[in-house]
C-alpha cells in the first residue's frame, strides 16, 4: 500500500509515533491493517441496482439517538441541551474507536511507570509509605452573608469552614498534580496528614503529600524547588473515579474509559487489572465506581452506554451488568449506610433510586427493582448520597437539588417511593456550564464528618469550591491567591475538614 502523505495539521507527537513505527515492521503491518479499517478503499463500482415493486417503509426505532442538524431541530445555536448533547455523543464514539486494544492486562511496576520524572517525583518509596456565565473572582458567598447569619451553630459552622486557608507552602500554579485535566480526584482516608490522588484524562494518576514544605530559597536563588509528586500511567484512557478501601489502607481502586478497574498496592508498589470486559475486543468505557464499607469485596461501577455492574474480587466470574439506562450514566452512588440503595444520574434528565435487594428478570432484562426517579429539565450530571440519607445531584439546568430519604432505612424491600417523597427538599441555584474545557462539576459529600454536620463540596465556575450543608445553607467559598482556573474536581476529605480541588491544567487547590 502506498504511504498516504500525513496531512498539514498533524502534531509533532504523531509525526514521531508515525516514524517509530515505520522503524518497526511488525508495528507498522498492525498501523497499516488498523488504517485500512479506518478509512477503507474506495470500492469498486456496483451494478446499478434492479428495481423492485415499492413496498411500505419499515420504520425502525435506532439503536442510540442520532445526530441531527440544530437548524433542521428547529434549535437554536445556543442551545445549551444540543451542545451537551452533542459534546457526550462525540465523547461516546470517541470510547468506542480509541484504543480498544490497549488495556494493560499485567501487573504494573510503579517504578516502570512513573509519568516524566523530571517534573514529577519519580521516587516510588514516596509512594509506599472565559466560561459562560462565570466571573473569575467574583464571591456569590462571603463574609457579610456570615456575619448576617442569625442561627448560632450555622453560624459557627460558617466561620470555621470558612477559616480553612489554602496550602500555604506552593502556590495553586506550582501543584501540578497530573500532565494533563484532572478528571478524578479522592482523598486517602488517614487522618495523619492530606494524601490526595488525581486521574487526569489521559490515564495518568498523581499523588501529592499535603504535608510536605517548600525548602528556603537561597539567597542568591529565587526560586523554590518544586513540590514532590508521584505520577504513574496506570490506565490507557480517562481515569473516572478512585475507591479507597475500607479493609487495606494500602489498596487503591481506580476506574477508566480503558474499560478497566486497576488496584494499586502502595506497599508493594504494583498496580494490578483487577476488572476488564472478558472480550479483550470489546470496549465497555466505565463512568464510576464506588464501594460498600460492608461489602469490601465487591465493586460497583457505571458506564457510558448507561449500565450498572457488580463485581465481586473473590470470583472472577461474578460479573452482573445491568442496563438502567438508553444514555449514559454519568455519576452514580451507594447509601452510606443502606448499601442496597442504588442512585445513578443520567444523560436523560432523570436520576433513579433503586434496590439492591430485588434483583428481577432474565438475562438481558435483569435489573434491581426500580424505587422512583425524578426528572429535571436538563441532564443530571451525579446522584451523591450522604450518610444522613440526602442525595445531591447537578444538573445542566444550573441547579443543585437536595432529596431527603432520611427514612430510606424503613423501605420495605423493591416497594416504590412515594412521588411526594421524590420531590427535592431543597434546591440550590448553581452555575454548572462547564462547557468542554472544564470538567462537569459534581457533589461530593464528606462521608464521615467528625462534627456530625452533612456537608459537600462543588466546584464553582468563578474559580472557588463551594461547601454546602445538607439542608442547603452554604457553610463556606474556598478560594485565594494564585487560582487561576477552575477547581471544578473538588472532594472532601471522609473525616477531616480538608478540602481539595483539581482543574483543567492539572493543577491541585488544597485548603486545610
């Protein structure tokens, strides 16, 4: 086959994989075969057709929603609905067609795989032991609306989620926490000191120490060293979510549009695939994944084609995959304390509560009993339960919403919710329009505050991190010198008043 001539706009990384793989022959036989599927021959040309008597159309429902002109929509170009839905759609078939081959199926040594050391601290010892709608800088919380707070113990509460001060030793700009946007984030669990992990879109993960200073600048040198980060390339594609585990301090479980769920051992430095689609050709992109503190064993997770699965890492061939959804499932959640309740929050405007305890149906039919839903106007980007039994979810029509299942514990097995029970008891007007340079902001609640307070924290579009309480009220609107992009990835830490927020540059706010 003749060499095709690279076209003009092609970047300098793909010139110099192109020529690596010309210097390989067995490679460039694989790249040429992949080619050819990617952009088949012309065909020869076909008999013209003979006709046939005209029969009825057959209508046929497609099997995904289809790509439509806005103007033949009849919406208009500033349609917010189209641009996310388009936005989502091209971030589907791009999951399907990149790299459907390339999930690392063996062990990984954190040493082998360290991201540039030069910038990142390469040291694996360290390890184991412009927006629309937004106003950079610009507060929609501050110290007025504390001190005009008339409820005492809201008012405490403000003033000292409000006093966290951001990490002091580097500035924002010099925590570059992953290569490229961060899309995961999560606190280690010990209380010790802030161990924060971050999964950027391109498969790297990195891990920042929270409690390490800056050295003294010698006099005759301004600048400081930089601060110590361990990156590794665990994953092939977008890491989505990090699961700690309730057993092994030392285990970490992270999930990818690879297809893959992978567990880092901290003490052995190795990271092992843990869960991968039994087809190696098949491509399964996984949205989030969490953990029952009372079923360590088992893992559930989400995908883009808006399924459920459950995994459980003692039988390999525990795999369950149920379709709760035409569209993708962005952001799902476990109760706390009632694990057997499922939420997921979908492309399709709704988020669904359901019961793990009711499994019903047959092979591709099967699903856990469906409590209730409730709709919103746009889609719902996360459902997030806390342990007090609120779910918080974001939405694309610029609202938080809070639902109280305080009483979930009392539901009979499989039985529906009652619609009023399914209306939000709170909701919050927010700015969640990302756009496709920022990640989608989610809620995440501190899982196990010491003060007993639920509380979650959000990215906020003018460049803070929002903390919320359970009945609504903002307790605080972190920010300070140096943020100079969105920390739309925010977490709490489960137990600690810490807060951490990762934005489009891989850089790492921390407040403690």
């Amino acid at each position: 086959m003749p060499i095709k001539k690279e076209p003009a706009e092609m970047t300098t990384f793909e010139r110099r994989r192109l020529e690596n793989i010309a210097a390989n022959k067995a490679l460039l036989t694989d790249i040429a075969a992949t080619a050819k599927n990617v952009i088949p021959d012309k065909p020869a040309p076909r008999a013209p057709p003979k006709k046939r008597p005209r029969a009825e159309p057959v209508k046929r429902e497609p099997a995904r929603p289809t790509r439509m002109s806005s103007r033949l929509a009849g919406i208009g170009a500033d349609n917010e609905t189209l641009k996310r839905k388009l936005e989502v759609e091209a971030e589907f078939e791009a999951s399907k067609t990149q790299a459907k081959k390339m999930r690392i199926g063996d062990d990984l040594s954190l040493g082998d795989i360290v991201v540039d050391g030069k910038k990142y601290g390469s040291s694996v010892a360290g390890i184991t032991g412009i927006f629309r709608g937004a106003e950079p800088g610009v507060r929609t919380f501050s110290e007025d609306d504390i001190k005009e707070t008339t409820d005492s113990g809201l008012k405490e509460l403000r003033l000292r989620m409000s006093s966290l001060k951001l990490y002091e030793h580097w500035a924002p700009n010099d925590i570059k926490i992953t290569p490229q946007r961060v899309y995961a984030l999560g606190f280690h669990p010990i209380e010790d000191k802030p161990i924060v992990f971050a999964g950027d879109k391109e498969g790297a993960m990195g891990v920042f120490d929270g409690s390490q200073t800056a050295p003294e600048a010698d006099d005759e040198e301004e600048d400081v060293e930089d601060p110590v980060i361990s990156a590794f390339k665990t994953h092939t594609r977008t890491i989505t979510s990090f699961v700690f585990s309730h057993t092994d301090d030392n285990a970490v479980f992270s999930s990818s549009y690879d297809s893959s769920i992978r567990k880092m051992d901290l003490e052995k430095g190795v990271s092992t695939q843990i869960f991968a689609p039994k087809d190696p050709h098949d491509d399964m992109p996984i949205s989030a994944l969490d953990m029952a503190s009372s079923e360590p064993n088992i893992l559930y997770f989400s995908t883009l084609d808006g399924s459920v699965g459950r995994y459980d890492l003692r039988d390999p061939k525990s795999e369950e995959l149920w379709t709760l959804s035409e569209q993708k499932i962005g952001g799902f959640s476990l109760h706390p304390l009632q694990p057997h309740l499922l939420a997921t929050a979908s492309l399709d405007r709704t988020i669904k509560i359901w019961d793990l305890r009711k499994v019903m149906g047959k092979g591709e039919l099967r699903h856990p009993a469906l409590l209730g839903e409730h709709s919103s106007r746009l889609s719902v980007s996360h459902a997030s339960w806390s342990a007090g039994g609120q779910l918080a979810t974001s939405s694309y029509d610029d609202t938080i919403k809070i639902y109280n299942f305080a009483e979930a514990g009392k539901w009979p097995p499989g039985q529906d919710i009652d619609e009023s029970e399914l209306e939000p008891a709170h909701i919050i007007q927010h700015n969640n329009q990302t756009g496709r340079w920022v990640t989608i902001l989610k809620p995440q609640w501190q899982l196990r505050p010491k003060d007993g307070y639920q509380k979650f924290a959000i990215g906020n579009m003018n460049r803070f991190v929002d903390i919320f309480a359970s009945d609504g009220s903002q307790l605080a609107q972190l920010g300070g010198d140096g943020i100079t992009a969105v920390p739309a990835v925010a977490h709490c830490h489960p137990s600690m008043d810490w807060v951490a927020g990762g934005n489009g540059s891989g850089k790492l706010c921390l407040w403690t």
